[in-house]
C-alpha cells in the first residue's frame, strides 16, 4: 500500500521561508482548501493518506518533505537548512518510526528532503542553500549499504533540486535547464519545462499519472503531447511559500 504523510496547514504560513520569490499574502483558507483537494486526490489514486498536526507551530510544516528521505528500507530524517524549521523533524518522526527504521543527519551536516530525488536505485541531491555537501555524503553513506548510487548536482538560482527537476516516469525527467545542467543525467530522457514558466518541473508522479500545477499550462500541454497522462491541480497559495506539488507529502510503500 503506498502511504502519503501530510501536515495540515500553518495558520502562521504568512509567515513562512522564502529565498528566491517576492513575498505575497497567501489567503490561510484558500490555503487549506487547496491542501484538502491535494489529499483528496491521493486518496482518489488509492493511497492512504495520513494528515499529521503535531508542527502547527512551525509556518513551513506543511511542506513535510523536507523533514526525510524514505526509501524503501528505512527513512532518513533530515538536519534541514534553515535552522527555523529543525523543529519539525521531530514530529515526523514519531509518524515514521511506525514504517521505518530511523537513520538522522546530523550537524554540521545540512539536508533538505525536497533536495533529494529518487529514481529507481539512482538518487540525486542537490546542492543548495538548505543542502551542504556534509548533507549529501551523510546521506550516500546511510543508502550505500542498500545498492542506492548518489550522485551530486549542483542547483543555482532556486530553493530545492525538485524545483528544477522531477521524474516524469522511470526513464524520463522533466527539467528546468536554467536551475540545473541537463548533462548531470546520463541514461535519462530530458523534457525541459516551458520557458515562461520557470517552476513548472515540480511535478508529482503517482502511478501512471503526472500531476501539475494548474497554472502550468503550456509545460502541461507538452508533456501531454509526448503521451504522458497528465492531470492538474491548484496549489495556487502554496506557490506563494516557494512551495511545489511534492513539498506537501512523503509518499512511500508499506505492506499491509
């Protein structure tokens, strides 16, 4: 059974990280209906969805993504970069624990989940803001043991590697090629974003179906003309948050 951890929304969220957008009022209740239809779409693909409420205090808990990396034999939880959200981590794990056994990034060491993304045994961290290089060899170290290969990228001009690329399907990667080198990704397909909208790589791929920002239009169009089944959703307010559709989840399996 695939499980999506979740965390309701901050009613500090007004008040939330940002580094690389403008800050504009997010509207709480627009927020929270958005959040609502993001979990209601997951529980419509057959997940399980688990919306946690123990961060509350914490404007960013929404985006629980950052708080660890799962992969299938245990879950990693993160020493994020801004040391405002560490608090988080905590609470997520107690969730956690309950599927996975538990491996912890520890200072000086500096990880972010939404820096790391998985494909098949291949993972990628970027190198950011909230993801040192101590981070990153934290984490090759702890999946090395379990046939995981990391390998390095390095992310300019945007808060997380999954604002410049996210798996479109095994094979495929949908990239914005100004944030990332598109050359970083030997033996993968590279469909690069629509020019006009910068943030449109952060998609969410559940099962065979490619979820996209509602906003995303023309990204949206091409991906559909090279066959890929491609649905919409609004997170209109949590883009204000430098927020993508992945933030707001970690998706893992777990036997029932």
């Amino acid at each position: 059974m695939l499980i999506a951890l979740t965390h309701e929304i901050s009613p500090e969220i007004n008040r939330c990280e940002l580094s690389y957008i403008t800050r504009k009022p997010i509207d709480f209740n627009r927020a929270v209906k958005q959040h609502e239809r993001y979990c209601g779409m997951m529980r419509a693909e057959g997940l399980k969805v688990v919306e946690m409420s123990m961060n509350l205090e914490y404007p960013d808990s929404t985006f629980v993504e950052d708080t660890a990396v799962v992969v299938d034999e245990l879950a990693v939880m993160a020493n994020m970069g801004a040391e405002s959200r560490r608090g988080e981590v905590n609470g997520v794990e107690s969730e956690l624990k309950k599927y996975r056994d538990i491996f912890h990034i520890k200072h000086p060491s500096t990880l972010d989940g939404g820096d790391v993304l998985r494909v098949g045994s291949n993972i990628y961290a970027g190198i950011t803001p909230r993801t040192n290089n101590r981070g990153a060899e934290s984490l090759a170290s702890v999946l090395k043991p379990f046939g995981y290969t990391v390998r390095f990228v390095t992310v300019k001009d945007c808060l997380h590697f999954k604002s410049a690329c996210t798996a479109i399907d095994n094979q495929t990667l949908l990239v914005n090629p100004e944030w990332i080198d598109r050359n970083e990704f030997e033996g993968f397909k590279i469909v690069t974003i629509d020019k006009g909208e910068p943030w449109a790589a952060n998609t969410l791929r559940i099962g065979n179906n490619v979820y996209i920002h509602a906003g995303f239009t023309k990204t949206a169009e091409k991906l559909q003309k090279l066959g890929f089944s491609v649905k919409t959703i609004d997170i209109s307010e949590l883009i204000k948050a430098e927020a993508g559709l992945t933030c707001s989840s970690i998706i893992f399996n777990h036997p029932v």
